[in-house]
C-alpha cells in the first residue's frame, strides 16, 4: 500500500483502472465512499464505487485495495459484485462534495470567520493504522454563493472548454478549518464534478449520472451544455430522460431537443403529456421541429417511427470523394455512416426521388472521381414507413445491413431505419435501467486463493 506520508488529491482517482493480483482490469473507480465525523474529525474512507464491464457499480473496500500508485489501483483477489447502494451515513465524494459551498472556521490564517469558499477537490492520506482518512480540502475564496451557483448555470465549465479557470485565490486547507459539509446544499454547483469526467463517452456520462441523487443530477444536467447533455440524455432511461427535461427551463428543454438526434427527440416528447410536448414542439425552432412532428405521426414500432431524418444523402452526379467526406463527420454514429442514399434533388428529407444506396465499403473501393449515378445499387426495394418491428429486424438480417432506406408512396427518401434503433425497441423496455444498474451476480474471484462470498452476503461486511 502506498506509503503514510502520501496524499491523494481524489480527482485524480476518477477513472483509474483497478486490476486483480493477475493483473487483469476489474473495471474503473467512479467515487470515493466516506463517513462524516462529528467534531471536525477527518471522515473515514471506506472504499471506491468501481464501475464494472457490465456498467454495474459495485463496492470495493479500503482493506481490500493494496496499491494506489503508477496510475492504477491494485486489489485483492475478491471483490463483491453485489450491486453498490449508497447508505444514509455514507457519502460520495466526487458527486456530493465536489462544487460545495463551505465556510472557514475561526483561528486560522486562511481567511475571516465563515467566509464562504468552493470546494475544487478533496486529499485522502493514509495513517498509521492504515486506515485512509481525508485530511486536506482544496478551496476557491473570493467567489460568492451566487456566484457558484451562476458559474454552473451559465457554463462556466463549458466556457473554459472544461478547463477549471480559477477566478479567485486557491489554497489548500486541513479538513477541520472548514465547516458546512454535513448540511445540506441547495444550489450546488457542477464545475469540478464534470470536469474530473470530461473525457467520459456519453454512454458512460449517463452512468455517472443515473448514479445521481436527483437534485445533483439536475445540478449537473445545468451545466452541461446543450450538445453534451443530448449526447447524453440519449443514452438514458426514459424515465432520468424525462426527470432532467422537466427540470430545465422550457427554452432550454427545447434546445436540448434541437440538439438531439430526431427520432431520440420523438421518442423523449412521446413520454410527456400531449400538452407539455406540443409547447416545446412550438418553442422549437420550425425547421427541427418539422421532422419530429413528422416521427411523431407515425405508430412506434414501425419503420416511420423508428427511422433517422437525418441519413446521409447526396444527389447521383456527386463523387466518391464528396461521398467519403461526409461519412468522415465525426457527429455521424457509424451506422448512419456506413452507407450514403442517393436522390434527385432536394436532398433534405423528405427527398426527391430515391434512386438507391451506395455502402461505405463500395466507396472505398472505387477511385475518388467516380460519380455515384454509376455505382448505385438499386436492387435492394427500399421499405415503407408502416413497415413493422419484426420485417424491419428479418430485412437487416436478410441483407447483412446496418440501416435500411424508407420511401414514401411517390418513392421520396424519408429517412433510415439503423440497427442501433432497432435493437432499442426489441430489447427489453427497461435494458438502459439494466444495463446502467446490472443484475446481481455472486462475488467476482480475482485469484483462485479466496472463495466467494455466499451471494446476497458482502465480503466487506456492509
């Protein structure tokens, strides 16, 4: 275990890789787990919520945990896979004590009695009776309450590009020259809690949040800006999904919207009471508003209600190399990259007329100068959007694709089916609560020495 006289600053823990004593990766440390003590006393450290392959967190104590250096978190050879639930007496570092607003206490030189500071970040060290305890707090002074919790409502953390700028002095303190943690935070700001998850794919952005207390969810959700939390609200539960939409400002709900793929945006309005839909639709600005209404016309597990307004699509005298270009856009999820749908003009859907597709891997096969009027395939019939869930899934399979072209009845493109979308309808309704909580499972056996805990019983004693 890392020597006593070290300290770990606890967002540079955030992401880092835990391994078993063979060296094989577990999963990836998400929050520090703590006991507030009474008296100014530093809390105790209890252990990490480490997120696991399955998106499962689970629990893994100190006293299990042998090395904390070179970047990486060693263990021991057991570790409870037994779903990790927060106690009433515990307390998530990185998600509640992060962007506090605390006050300094009297008697020391840092500052004036109760001066109101920003929490940027937390140190744990180690003592002499190898327990972790957190000794050290590292505070922003010269901002105001107001002021923090504007920073986090107006984007400050996404104005810095999520770079912390310090807009006051900072100065590390012991735990016991502040007061306030224990009680409870209004308005709390986001600042510091996202930018210790930046480099987070939405997919496990949405994690981190799920894994929120409400409050602090819409917290977060306020100063993510309006890219950032549709890339994540896409990967949510309905229900967190709709949570965060009614938190927000109905201008901002519906920029939120504008900002989230189409179908995603129908599907999210179609769980809002009509009226409630119908007002964002209205504060939406007409040309995105447009194809969601026209997603919403259609019944739910049909090819129209499932498809994409957006696929990729140019018109038959453009070239492999325009062609490849906008399949480089990086905004593109892969499934609606994996094939560009050619038409007369308009391109914009609904289109002209729909003359065929040409597959990502044709395009590299063909020189740059190639037209695609002369390799568009146009055998495959192109479905209709009253076309039902299980020949939408018999299509795709039938013809090894990954999207599939819908038409209307004068053959103008509409839109396109993925398989991403498809496989989000025939799973079941609640696979994003599963896959974001994970089923129970017995106690993962990292080397073959230790024996698994009974499953429902916790090897840390919790």
């Amino acid at each position: 275990m890392t020597g006593a006289s070290t300290r770990v600053f606890v967002s540079h823990l955030a992401g880092m890789a835990v391994f078993d004593p063979n060296g094989d990766q577990v999963g990836r440390i998400r929050d520090l787990v703590v006991s507030l003590r009474l008296g100014g006393k530093p809390p105790k450290v209890l252990g990490f919520a480490v997120e696991v392959v399955s998106k499962r967190r689970v629990f893994l104590p100190m006293n299990r945990v042998t090395s904390l250096e070179s970047g990486q978190v060693i263990t021991t050879g057991v570790i409870n896979m037994r779903r990790f639930e927060q106690r009433p007496t515990e307390t998530l570092v990185l998600a509640e004590l992060l962007d506090r607003r605390v006050a300094l206490r009297s008697g020391g030189p840092d500052g004036a009695e109760g001066e109101q500071v920003v929490v940027l970040d937390v140190a744990m060290v180690q003592t002499r009776s190898r327990e972790w305890e957190i000794d050290k707090v590292f505070v922003e002074k010269g901002r105001s309450a107001g002021a923090a919790q504007n920073a986090s409502a107006q984007g400050w953390w996404r104005a810095t590009g999520g770079r912390l700028r310090r807009k006051g002095e900072t100065l590390t303190v012991d735990w016991s020259a502040v007061t306030g943690f224990a009680l409870r935070e209004e308005d709390q700001g986001a600042a510091n809690l996202l930018a210790t998850f930046e480099q987070l794919r939405p997919a496990d952005l949405a994690n981190v949040l799920h894994h929120l207390s409400p409050k602090r969810r819409s917290e977060v959700a306020a100063a993510l800006d309006d890219e950032r939390l549709a890339d994540v609200m896409e990967e949510l539960p309905e229900d967190d999904q709709v949570a965060i939409l009614g938190g927000l400002h109905q201008e901002r709900a519906a920029d939120v919207l504008e900002a989230m793929d189409p179908d995603d945006a129908a599907d999210l309005l179609s769980e809002l009471p009509p009226d409630d839909a119908e007002r964002l639709l209205q504060l939406m600005e007409p040309d995105e508003a447009a194809p969601v209404r026209r997603l919403l016309s259609y019944e739910e597990h049909t090819a129209g209600g499932l498809m994409t307004t957006e696929p990729v699509v140019l018109e038959p005298d453009a070239t492999v190399a325009e062609a490849l270009a906008r399949v480089r856009n990086a905004d593109l999820k892969p499934a609606q990259a994996a094939q560009v749908y050619v038409c007369r003009p308009p391109t914009e859907t609904p289109t002209g007329t729909y003359l065929g597709l040409v597959h990502f891997q044709r395009l590299l096969r063909e020189p740059p100068y190639t037209l695609l009027g002369a390799i568009v395939d146009g055998d495959l019939d192109p479905l209709t959007p009253d076309t039902e869930l299980p020949r939408i899934t018999s299509y795709l399979a039938t013809y090894n694709m990954v999207a599939a072209p819908i038409v209307d009845a004068h053959d103008h493109l509409l839109g396109a089916v993925t398989v991403d979308d498809v496989l989000d309808h025939i799973l079941p309704e609640d696979w994003r609560e599963s896959a974001l909580h994970g089923g129970e499972v017995e106690a993962y056996a990292g080397d073959g020495a230790d024996t698994a805990s009974p499953r429902g019983v916790a090897a840390d004693g919790r």
